[in-house]
C-alpha cells in the first residue's frame, strides 16, 4: 500500500480520507489473516503538524490516536522530524537501573 504525500492544507480531507481508507484496507488484511489490530496501541502522526486536528484516522468506527511523537525501536521520532526529545531521552538515559 504507497504512501499517499499531499502538501496543500486545503487537501486534509484528501489525506482523511486516504489514512481512513488505508486503515480499512489494513483491518480486512489482518481479518483474512485471522489477526487483529490492537487500537488500543495503535496511533499516527501528520507530518508536518496539522495544527487544526482536521484529520481523524477510524478502524472499525473506533477513533486512532492522534501522537506528536513516538518510540520506534528506540528511536523518538516527532512530528517535526527533530531530534530533540531523542536527545533529551538518550541523555536522561540512567544506565545504573
């Protein structure tokens, strides 16, 4: 499934849209596959940020939620793709525990 990159503002229900029809297609997918999507752990971020939280991802009638950051296999990534809260984790990081 590709990744769907719109730029214009005025295009956020494009990208609802597109994100809602993406998760649909992902749900039938794990359904098939006798699995199941956990909406509990599941969440996403826009890039860049969507200041007017026009866009809202569903699976199953169940609203995603909506992350200004994340842990990807120890890695923060933010929505302003910055490395600041990495840093700021890695260097509070207390190897004694």
């Amino acid at each position: 499934m590709p990744l769907q990159h719109l730029t214009s503002t005025s295009a956020a229900p494009s990208v609802a849209d597109a994100a809602n029809n993406t998760m649909f297609k992902v749900n039938n997918w794990f359904l098939a596959n006798k699995l199941s999507l956990n909406t509990d752990k599941t969440f996403y971020m826009v890039f860049p940020p969507d200041t007017s939280n026009s866009i809202k991802v569903y699976v199953n009638n169940v609203e995603i939620q909506k992350v200004t950051n994340c842990r990807y296999f120890g890695v923060v990534i933010d929505e302003d793709l910055k490395w600041t809260r990495h840093i700021e984790g890695v260097t509070n990081f207390d190897v004694s525990t």
